[in-house]
C-alpha cells in the first residue's frame, strides 16, 4: 500500500523496511480497536500527518497516528498518491474541506472499491 524510501529527514535511521513494519504496526492496531474507519489528515507536532479516525470530526491524536509527512508536505496529495486512485476515483469515498490540503478517506469503502488482483 505504501512504498517507502530512505530518508534522513526525521533524524532517525530507520531502514524503509522497519518504517513499513511500524506503519503496518499502527494500520493494524488501528484497524483492530476499531478506529479505522477514516483516514484524515491533520497535524501533531507542527507536523502534518495522517491518521486514523472513525468520523470526520475527530482529531489526530499520537493514538491514531498513521504516518507523519515532511513538514510543508500536501497530506491530501500524499494521502491520495499512496492509495489506489483507481479505487478512490470508483467508490466517491473522499472529501475535502476548503483547506485542500486535508483529507477524508472511508477506509471500509476504499478496501472495498479496490480492484481485485488477477
């Protein structure tokens, strides 16, 4: 679902494989207690991040954390670059605010809207 490359940025020496595992981590926990129902953007930290929500009123906390994104980083843009736009396009599951740089994605809808693989 998400492609990762090396970076220094966050002054940590994460490979891209234990930052997918961490990812995949929250994902999952997420998922399991029920609070992935939405994926939204928003910020923590002075940072703009993706987290889990289960409406589009709740808040990123560091408990439904996701991903954190660079600063100056378009979370929307990287939110819709990461998942499938094919399905994104096909099941109308996101909404934006007027800030276009926000996000809201039904995960339930988006899982199941994605093309099957062959």
């Amino acid at each position: 679902m998400i492609r990762w490359v090396s970076s220094n940025y966050f002054s940590c020496d994460l490979t891209p494989f234990v930052r997918c595992q961490h990812v995949a981590y929250r994902f999952q926990k997420n998922y399991d207690n029920g609070s992935l129902k939405n994926i939204i953007s928003g910020t923590l930290q002075n940072y703009p991040v993706v987290c889990a929500a289960v409406s589009r009123n709740d808040d990123c906390t560091s408990d439904t954390l996701l991903f954190t994104l660079k600063r100056g980083t378009n979370a929307r843009q990287a939110v819709e670059s990461l998942l499938d736009r094919r399905a994104l396009a096909a099941g109308k599951i996101q909404q934006q605010s007027g800030d276009d740089t926000q996000i809201l994605v039904d995960f339930n809808i988006y899982l199941n809207s994605l093309p099957e693989e062959p």
